[in-house]
C-alpha cells in the first residue's frame, strides 16, 4: 500500500483538475481511457510534490559528524527521524578519543526545543561517517525524494480512483464517454446518415456475426482523415445513439449488431425466465437450508455468496425453465466464466460444445441473467432437467466451452411431468439417459405444449405460493416410497409452473400450516 501522502487516498477532481485534463485531449487530439487521464492527474501531483519536496530540501545536506559545517548551513539527522536544523555557531572542541573536532549548535525546524550540539569535522571511526563513506554528500537521495509512481498509487488505490474519475468526468457537459474512453464534445467528428446507412449494409453482409469498429471503419471508408482512434470513438458514439445497432462485445472490445437480427429471446426475457421478486423473511431459513441454497446457487438468489476469486470453471444444475428455453442461469458461478461487460445489456459469446468441439451462437444477457443459445446443443445431447452442465473458459476471449457430464447411456425410471385437465401430475416412467444429473432435480416432460400451457394458466391465475407447494406436494408424495419430497423437489417443481428462486419456497414450507418438515430436507403434507 503507498502511504505517506493522504491526498493518494482523498484527492478530489477540482475545476483546475479538469481544466488540465481538457486541456491534455485537447492537446492530443486523441479519446484517452479513464485510466490515462487518472495517471495523468496522479502524475501532475507527484510533480508538484517534488517540486515542493525539492524546494524543502534546497541547499540541505546530510549530517555526518566528519563533514565540517559553517553557521548557517541546513542539515537533515537521518538518525532523528530526517528532522532539519539550521547551523548557528561552530566552536572548537577535543576530545582523548578523537583529538581536535569542531562543536555546531544547531536550531531544528518546527520546534520549541533548545538549540542542540554536535560534532563535526571528526576524524575517526563513528557509525555515520561508516554509513555514508562510499558516497559523497551531494549524491545521496534526501528521504522522501523517491516517491512512488503514478502507475504505483493508480495500482494501489484504483477503485477510488476509477470512481472519482468516473463522477467527475461524467458531471461534465464538455465531455463525450465511449466504451470507457473520453473526447472533448467540440472536436467530435461529424458522422453523418450516410455513414451510418453504409454501417447497416456492412453489419447486413457480415454473416451474422459482430464486427469490430475498425472493420466497419475499414468497410465504409472512413468518416475522415483524423487520427483511426478518433473515427473509431466518434463512430462509436453515433452507432450508440442509433436505435439500429448493438454493442455486444465483452470487457475491453467494442463489437456492433445489429438489433433486428438479435433473437427474440435476447431482446425480451421470455416469460419462463422472468422472476418477479417475492418479499420473504430470510431469518426464516435453517443454517441447513441456506447451505442447499448455496449448493443450488439460483441466479435469482438474494444471499450474499462469499467470492471464489477468479474461476476456470463453474458446474450448474439445469432447472426446467433453462431447460425448455435454451439457456444457462448467469447465477454467482457462471457469472466469474461469461463475459458480463457492464456497459452493455446484451454480450455475443461463442459457445464450444466440449465433446465435439462444434460452435453455437450465445448470448449472454447480463441484467436478466442468462446466456441464450443452447437449444441445439441441449437437443443434441438428449439433456435432461437436472442434468450437470460444466462451462470453461477457453483460451480465446469470447468463447465458452459447454460441456454435458455423461456417462454410458442407461435406463432409468424418471419423474414426468403428465398435465391433467389443466392440473398437473406426475408419473415414473423409463427413461434412456446419458447425462448425469441430480436425482431430486430432474424431470421429464413428452407433452410439452400441454406444459407451457400449465405454466401458462398458473402466470395468469391467482394461486398462492402456499397453495401451489400443497397441490405439488400432494402429487410428488404419491411417487415417493418415503412418503415426503425433498425440498429440492418441490423447487424444481415449482419452478415449472412460476419461475422462482429457492429462498421464498423455503421461507412458505417453513410457515405453512399444511408442511411438516421429516429431517434431512424431507417434507411433507402434515396429516
């Protein structure tokens, strides 16, 4: 941590702040990050400490009791902790030890102690002639000459600095901001209808991927003959300004789209997905309970997970609405994997099939918390709801490596999803599956229009959280040999009917009447 200089730690951007940094675009010509303008502020302050420091210790020398000193002379004590006194007199002195020196009485800066003697002019073994007589007195580095650099104080102190930089920059009208990087509002270059009419034929023939802006820039020709960083940010912030296009690229890269060729399910959250917040007690929950809430790890989940640091990879559990959608929750895990640039809504990411290596389009849509883009690889692989799915990094930014745990395919009973009247039931049948899954989490469905209609019909009605748990409830212990289903169950259940995360299902079997809790996550109707 760099100490030493508070202002490192409390500095605030003043007018005269900003006025320098306007002044620097203005001088460059060029958009700078938020990054360059920090260093360039931390770096003008630090010149202006030296120039202080340099100015404190103007014509001061470092004590050493065999260097001769003349009244008036300024001289800095390393061993009294760098304090500087002014020579006043010099008398003779002797001593057995040492023979014939020179007595100085110095007056220390600063302070209301008496003068103070010392010897000088000693010739013989003492501790400071020992420390500094490989170098000369007018080569040594006063103390608190070597201040650290700009790049050191941003390094150690750069949220504060990103945030003040952020605040003061933005509350400027002078300013323009793309992509974290800014320019001066009257040196824009104008990009004109035409500019931005040749961008949309370009994104058209892209084949349905994004495109950088210095390869638009390439394609239309240029908005003129500025420095290429410069056109890029004065497109940048057209095409932001434009209805027609997206940015979709991840952290550090500026990629455009063009929106009406977005799928749906990224421009609108699909039904299935869309939680609408439950007010709950969390008190409510056992230690035992927010531990299966961890495990779970819902993307819609309020409690605070503790950080993992930086990930490779993140294992999830396929609910149904991921399931019959095509995504992925962007829950606590996934989100240390995907790109979740917070500049932008919506990221194009390429999703890698970790078996085969065959690439799908994917969509990770940050504020709704999913990645869209998966119903291929989902049908592909036959992917049941509950199934374990394992996503990785790879060693290209922008690419995800999807990959479904399996094992040999083997049959097995699976709970089904039967649709009755408009109510649902549930049945075990036979099942050939390859993907592993979680027992309590998986289900199957042959019917699925009946589905979607049940989910349908339960959004539009006015049941209660209690009263549906009781109608899943009474339908899932029908298949149970223990007589009770485990509160995993009844999420993965429930969620086929209302999106929902675990915490507020866990909250209503807590105070419901009609629940009784069995030990071990079991419950079950009380009779």
């Amino acid at each position: 941590m760099i100490v030493g200089n508070r202002w490192v730690e409390n500095e605030t951007i003043t007018d005269d702040a900003m006025e320098y940094l306007m002044g620097i675009l203005l001088e460059k010509e060029v958009p700078l990050s938020t990054h360059d303008l920090a260093l360039a502020l931390i770096d003008r302050r630090l010149q202006s400490e030296q120039t202080a420091l340099l100015d404190r210790f103007k014509n001061v020398r470092i004590y050493a009791p065999a260097h001769s000193y003349d009244a008036g002379q300024r001289l800095m004590f390393t061993t009294l902790d760098n304090r500087i006194g002014t020579v006043l007199s010099t008398r003779a002195g002797e001593s057995q030890m040492y023979g014939a020196f020179t007595v100085i009485q110095v007056e220390f800066e600063n302070s209301s102690d008496t003068p103070r003697e010392f010897a000088s002019a000693l010739i013989g073994e003492h501790v400071l002639n020992e420390r500094l007589q490989d170098a000369p007195d007018a080569g040594i580095v006063l103390p608190g000459m070597e201040l650290p650099s700009a790049q050191a104080i941003f390094d150690a102190h750069r949220h504060e600095w990103i945030e003040r930089m952020n605040d003061a920059l933005t509350a400027s009208d002078d300013l323009v901001s793309v992509a974290g990087k800014w320019f001066p509002r009257s040196l824009m270059l104008d990009v004109n209808e035409g500019h931005l009419n040749l961008t949309e034929a370009v994104l058209d023939l892209a084949d349905g991927q994004p495109m950088l802006t210095s390869e638009i820039l390439r394609d239309v020709g240029g908005v003129g003959k500025a420095d290429t960083s410069l056109q890029e940010f004065c497109l940048n912030d057209a095409l932001n300004r434009d209805s027609r296009f997206d940015e979709v690229g991840p952290v550090d890269t500026v990629m455009w789209y063009l929106r009406r060729l977005e799928p749906p399910e990224v421009q609108t959250t699909p039904p299935m997905l869309t939680y609408t917040p439950i007010d709950y007690d969390p008190t409510l929950l056992t230690p035992e309970m927010e531990i299966l809430e961890r495990e779970i790890d819902d993307e819609w989940s309020s409690i605070d997970f503790q950080s993992s640091g930086e990930i490779d990879s993140a294992t999830i559990l396929l609910i149904y609405p991921h399931r019959r959608v095509g995504t992925l929750p962007l829950n606590h895990a996934m989100q240390n994997i995907f790109p979740t640039a917070r500049r932008t809504p919506r990221v194009y990411v390429t999703l890698i099939d970790g078996q085969d290596g065959e690439e799908f389009t994917g969509w990770v849509v940050r504020q709704d918390r999913y990645v869209y883009g998966l119903n291929k690889l989902y049908r592909k692989h036959s992917v049941p709801v509950g199934a374990k799915m394992l996503a990785r990094r790879s060693d290209e930014p922008g690419k995800i490596i999807v990959n479904v745990q399996s094992n040999r395919k083997r049959t097995e009973y699976v709970r089904l999803i039967v649709p009755k009247e408009g109510q649902i039931t549930f049945e075990e049948q036979k099942r050939s599956l390859s993907a592993e899954y979680d027992d309590q989490i998986i289900v199957g469905a042959d019917d699925i229009a009946a589905v979607d209609a049940l989910f349908q019909a339960t959004s539009q009605g006015r049941k209660t959280m209690t009263t549906l748990l009781r109608t899943l409830l009474a339908e899932l212990v029908r298949a149970s040999p223990q007589g009770a289903v485990h509160a995993k169950t009844l999420y993965s259940a429930y969620n086929i009917l209302r999106r929902c995360p675990p915490g507020p299902i866990f909250a209503a079997l807590m105070t419901g009447m009609d629940f009784e809790h069995v030990g071990n996550h079991y419950w079950k109707l009380r009779d």
